[in-house]
C-alpha cells in the first residue's frame, strides 16, 4: 500500500515555503528532514512548514518539526509554521498533537500563508 506523502517548495518573497500534505509518520519524515536540509543547504534560512494539509502526525514528524526548529536556530533563520486553528475542519490534528505533547509554545504558528510570509513586524504586545 503507498503512502500518500507529498513536500513541495515555492519561493514567497524572502521566504522558502515547504508545503506538507498527506501523513507525516515513521515512514515520510525522513522525506521532509531532507527537503529541509536541502533548502537550508541552498542557503534558504526562512522557512514556512504549511502543515495545513497533513491528515496525521506521528511522534517521529514531532521530532522532525522539533529537528528543523533547532537547525534553522542554528543558522539564525526564521522558521514559521502554518497550522489551522482547532476550529478549521481540515489541517487541526498537527495543532492538537503538537498542543498534547505541549510544544506548540516552541513554533511561531500562522493559520494561513499570508500572514506567514508577512514582512511588517508584529505589534509590541503589553
């Protein structure tokens, strides 16, 4: 039976945008590590990870969007991820996988590509 397991890259401005759809489990993280590293490796340090079409995620995906968060750190790149809210009826089980294990609080999370690739800075909250 093949997975159904896709990563495509696009530029957005000063942004590289890796679109995930389908599972990220044990058998497809291996493919997005890579993907990551070879836009890291193209000296591409503002990544987007638009997680808004992947149906399931796994501990192994976790420890890929935990992986890349430390190597784009690493770089002093930006790393941003789009997650629908709990609310949105498709693209919410990364949100909640991520909010159970309780390291959502690591990731600068969007709910949409626009307001991911944004250049203006964000408002000084009090």
């Amino acid at each position: 039976m093949a997975v159904m397991f896709e990563v495509t890259c696009e530029e957005r401005g000063t942004w590289a945008v890796l679109r995930v759809a389908g599972e990220l489990d044990l058998m497809t993280s291996p493919t997005l590590r890579r993907r990551v590293h070879d836009a890291v490796a193209d000296g591409r340090h503002r990544l987007v990870l638009d997680l808004s079409a992947v149906d399931f995620c796994d501990s192994s995906g976790v420890g890929v969007l935990i992986a890349t968060r430390r190597l784009i750190r690493s770089c002093r790149g930006r790393l941003r991820l789009i997650l629908p809210g709990p609310g949105a009826p498709e693209g919410s089980h990364v949100n909640r996988v991520l909010a159970a294990l309780g390291v959502r609080r690591l990731f600068d999370v969007h709910p949409d590509l626009a307001s991911a690739t944004d250049e203006r800075p964000s408002p000084l909250s009090a």
